[in-house]
C-alpha cells in the first residue's frame, strides 16, 4: 500500500505509486489491449497530479473491471453496467475526489446504455473510459454492440445481422462534454489523451480500443492508427460540433473498414459540469457531503479533519 497522503498535498507523485502493494498479476490473456488501459491510467495520474488518496476507480463487469484490482486507489467493482451511477454518486459527495469510471463495450453500450446517456447528458464531472473490444470478453466472445454487422460469434453463427452503435457521436448527441477515441496500440496518445479527459470539467467519454486476441481476431490489433487531430488527411476543429460530428461519422465508418482514426473529437470547455450547475443554483452545499455527519445534537459537522486525523 502505498503511504497516506494529506489530501491535496504538493508532492512529487510518481506512476508506480498507482501499483497495489500486493501486486496481484493481471490475469489478463498475453496481448490483451486491457493492458495498454492501465499502463496510459498510471502515466496519467501524475501528470494530473493526483495520488492515489484523491483517486476513485469505479468499474463494470467484464475482462475490463478487473482494472481496479491492478491499480492502487479507492476503487468500487460494481455489477454489469451499472459503473456510472455509482460514480455519479461518489462525485457529487466529494466533488473534490478524481472519479474514474470504467468498463467494457457490452458493459457501457449495452446493459449500462441508458446510465451513458444520461451521465453524457448531465455532464458529470468525470473520465469515463470504455474498452472497446467489440465483444463480450469475459464470457467468451460473444457479439456486443459494437460488434460489426456480419460478424460471427457463438451467440451469431450466421453473422450479425446489426448495425453497431456508434460510441462517438453517440456520446456527442448525449451531451458529453469531451469525446476521444484512442488505442492499446498507441500508448503515447492514449496517456495524453487521458490526462487531458482528467483535466477537463464535465463528462469526458474516451472509446479505448483494446484489442482482443482471444475471442476477436477480427479487430486485430486496431493498427495502422491514425491521429486525426495530427493528420494532414484531415482537418477539422474539436471545439466546432458542426466539424466534430462529421469527424466522428467518418471515424465510425472507417473503422470498419480497417482505418483506425483516433484523436479528440470534440471539448466545450465553456459548460458547465452537473457539479458546477447544482451549486449555481443552491441546490448542492459548498462544502462535499462526504465531508459532513451528524453528531448527537443532529448537526452538520465537519468531519474531514477528523478523518485526516485519524489516518495520521
Ligand atoms: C446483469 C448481468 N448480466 C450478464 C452478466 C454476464 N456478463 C459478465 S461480463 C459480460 C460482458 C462483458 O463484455 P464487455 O462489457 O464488453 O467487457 P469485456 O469483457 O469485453 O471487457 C456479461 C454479459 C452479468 N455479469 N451481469
Ligand atoms: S478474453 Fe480478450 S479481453 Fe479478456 S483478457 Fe483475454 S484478450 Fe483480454
Ligand atoms: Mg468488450
């Protein structure tokens, strides 16, 4: 376990401080994308300068979940979908906790599909990363949403005969306020961009395609990748929803052509998060719930001093 540290404290914060003391072995398949997830988190993490005390995991069922038995931090494994209220909760009772949400394609997409539009819709205040395998891993291969049309699997032997949902603009239409693609494959952008989804105030939706060698051979291994927002191919402004919504379309569709299009696709630095808009109008205290009880008299009383003091 890593020390306790005085919440917001000025320190030099170092990566592996994000590895847990017993450092249980991933039990992750050799070349599972699942990997390039949590080694971009841990880059991130100091340069957001967060510990591992101000950090909360909060993860899906699915290969994907296990990311918080890896990473050193207050985490939550939750049930199948169900990542974001969870998360949504814990942010609104201490805004001043760095909440990461986390889970699979089936698990964000598909079972968890109404808490994305809804958390996109509201702009909490978090980083939500969904692996994207483009199938249900964990149970062996089957066909998920994001699986392409005529793909095969046991669960469609023939073939799907659906068209795949699409993550991105899905995210725009909803409401997120910073929407990213990137790649296993590409760990460099992948840190960044997470850093960047950390920094950001609002809901920050990030599709990290991990490739899947078990049960997907199809996805392959999501290479060559393109940075769309380097790229001389393409030319377009991530803070113009107009321009970003065309970006997207195109990544969606060229994915499943073998063109893998990463990047940040849309930021509106300018809304204001959940968070942020509770208070504006009252209805949310200044000072974090997490940080008040009731003693005997049924008075609100500060605890977060009681707290530090006890892990002193
Ligand atoms: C309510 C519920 N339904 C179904 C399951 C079975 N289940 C576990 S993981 C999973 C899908 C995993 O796929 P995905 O979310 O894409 O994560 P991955 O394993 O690919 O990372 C399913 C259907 C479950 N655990 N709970
Ligand atoms: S089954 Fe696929 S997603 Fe799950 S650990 Fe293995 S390679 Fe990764
Ligand atoms: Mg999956």
């Amino acid at each position: 376990m890593s020390a306790f540290t005085g919440i917001g404290e000025e320190r030099e914060i170092e990566r592996e401080e994000f590895t847990p003391g017993l450092e249980p072995q991933p039990t992750w398949c050799p070349g599972c994308g699942d990997f390039g997830v949590l080694k971009a988190l841990k880059g991130a993490m100091p340069e957001v300068g967060r510990t591992p005390d101000e950090t909360l995991l909060v993860t899906g069922i699915g290969c994907s979940g296990k990311l918080n038995s890896y990473f050193e931090s207050y985490g939550f494994h939750t049930i199948h979908g169900r990542s974001l209220p969870v998360a949504r909760a814990a942010k609104v009772a201490n805004p001043g906790v760095e909440v990461v949400a986390a889970g699979g394609d089936g698990d964000g997409y598909g079972i968890g599909g109404n808490h994305f539009m809804h958390t996109a819709r509201e702009n909490h205040d978090m980083l939500y990363i969904v692996f994207n395998n483009e199938i249900f891993g964990l149970t062996k291969g089957q066909t998920s949403p994001t699986s392409p049309k005529g793909h095969k699997s046991k669960t469609q032997p023939s073939g799907s005969a659906k068209e795949p949902i699409r993550p991105l603009s899905l995210a725009l239409t909803s409401g997120a306020s910073f929407v990213a693609r990137t790649a296993a494959v590409n760990p460099n952008q992948a840190q960044r961009i997470l850093t960047e989804a950390m920094e950001h105030d609002g809901f920050a939706h990030v599709d990290f395609l991990t490739q899947c060698p078990t049960w997907n051979k199809d996805a392959k291994q999501y290479v060559p990748y393109i940075d769309a927002n380097e790229s001389d191919d393409y030319d377009f402004d991530p803070t113009n929803r107009a321009e970003a919504q065309e970006m997207m379309r195109q990544t969606e569709e060229k994915l499943y052509e073998g063109e893998v299009l990463t990047g940040i696709y849309y930021r509106d630095d300018d809304r204001p998060s959940y968070g942020q808009e509770k208070r504006a109008i009252g209805e949310m205290p200044e000072e974090p719930l997490a940080e008040r009880y009731f003693d005997d008299d049924y008075e609100w009383e500060r605890s977060a001093d009681l707290l530090l003091d006890k892990h002193r």
